[in-house]
C-alpha cells in the first residue's frame, strides 16, 4: 500500500501539469515564417499595402493606423494597440476579438502556431 501511495504522489506534478496544457511553447521565427504563408497572399512583410495593410512595424502599432490602408470602421475604432496578447488572440479569432473587421480569415487554431507566427511578426521592421 506504502509503494502505491508514492508512485500516485510522484505522478501528481504530472497529472497537474497536463491539465495546465505542459510546458509553454518555445517560440520560433523560422516556423512563424512558415506559419506566416497563410497571411502572406494579403499581407506584405514590408510597409507597402496589399489586399491587407503591410506587417512591417505592427508590434506596438494602434490596429488601423498602418498608412494608406482603407481600413473598415471596426477595425478604425478597436482601440487595440498590437501586442504578443493581441495578436494571438486576433490570430486566433479575428471575428471574435474585432467583429465586424473585414478580413476574409477564419483563424489559426494551435496555439504553437500563433506563438510562432507572432514571434516572426516582431521580427518585421
């Protein structure tokens, strides 16, 4: 009984770390870039505008401020200044977060990617 009782206590930082979902995820420019594939049809890496405003800088930027985008009034009015929260919820859902913006983009789901694809966004200058 002795022996059982502490193989289930030395299980316990496991079964309590599953529940928080493990180790944070390290995050990796060269998969972000990858990751960043599905923003780049629209999005430049650059300041230069697209069919979506131009990443370069977006880290600490005011969400539809990026200059010569015709942004919708959701987006104009948010008041959310990009950060690795707001993006990655953003990212995540962007009709949840901004409703009523006008990006055609359902979202990125893993959490790994999101981080991932944030961490290359910083790299933008």
């Amino acid at each position: 009984m002795r022996r059982r009782m502490s193989v289930a206590v030395g299980a316990l930082p496991l079964f309590l770390l599953s529940l928080c979902g493990g180790p944070a995820h390290a995050r990796d420019t060269s998969k972000g870039r990858e990751v960043y594939s599905l923003c780049g049809a629209c999005h430049p890496t650059d300041s230069s505008n697209g069919a979506g405003p131009g990443l370069a800088g977006i880290v600490g930027r005011k969400a539809g401020t990026a200059a010569g985008f015709r942004y919708s009034r959701a987006m104009k009015s948010s008041g959310i200044i990009w950060d690795d929260k707001t993006l990655d919820a953003y990212i995540g859902e962007p009709q949840r977060v901004i409703p009523g913006n006008v990006m055609p983009f359902s979202g990125i789901a893993d959490p790994g990617a999101r981080a991932d694809l944030v961490e290359y966004l910083k790299t933008l200058k």
